[in-house]
C-alpha cells in the first residue's frame, strides 16, 4: 500500500442535517478521497476527478466542504487548506 498523500484524523465530518463522526479520518490516496469513522470504517469515497473540495466563503480556516457521489460534507480539520491542496494535486497528476 503506498503512502497517502494527504491523511488527518479528529475529523469532525458531517452531513446535513447531523453530525456523522467527531473523531474521523481524511485520507487522499491513489487518487481517491476517502471518509472513515474512527473506527476506520468507510463512511463515503470517490475518485479525485469526481470530487470537489472548496472552502465556504465565510467560514473559518478550518472548515472545508467536499461533494463525493453527490453527497455534500462538511469537514472540520487542522487546515482546510492543505486538504483542498491534497486533492487539486492528486487530481493535477490523474490527468
């Protein structure tokens, strides 16, 4: 298994209209993004080229929205920034 090219844990990602996991596990990876539980189980992934990672307008650092199968999530992580970074170069290098 190669090594992620982008991973945090404490995750706050949630799906509204609740909260899905307040400990979970961001991983971009061989060109997909995945959603895990604390538990590591697989709450939502996609390939980066279906995946759209941006940052609300007036939202704080930390907060990032990401649409994966049509779902849209909001996640709460150290840098919402790096996040959005991980997957624009994962996908940069997909294509």
């Amino acid at each position: 298994m190669t090594e992620p090219e982008f991973n945090a844990t404490g995750v706050r990602i949630e799906r509204w209209p609740r909260s899905l996991t307040r400990a979970g596990q961001v991983v971009v990876r061989d060109g997909s993004v995945a959603l895990l539980t604390s538990y590591g189980k697989v709450i939502d992934s996609a390939p980066v080229s279906a995946v759209q990672a941006y940052k609300p307008l007036f939202a704080s650092q930390d907060r990032a929205l990401a649409t994966l199968n049509g779902h849209r999530y909001s996640l709460t992580l150290g840098s919402a920034d790096r996040f959005i970074d991980a997957v624009e170069a994962a996908r940069s290098t997909r294509t």
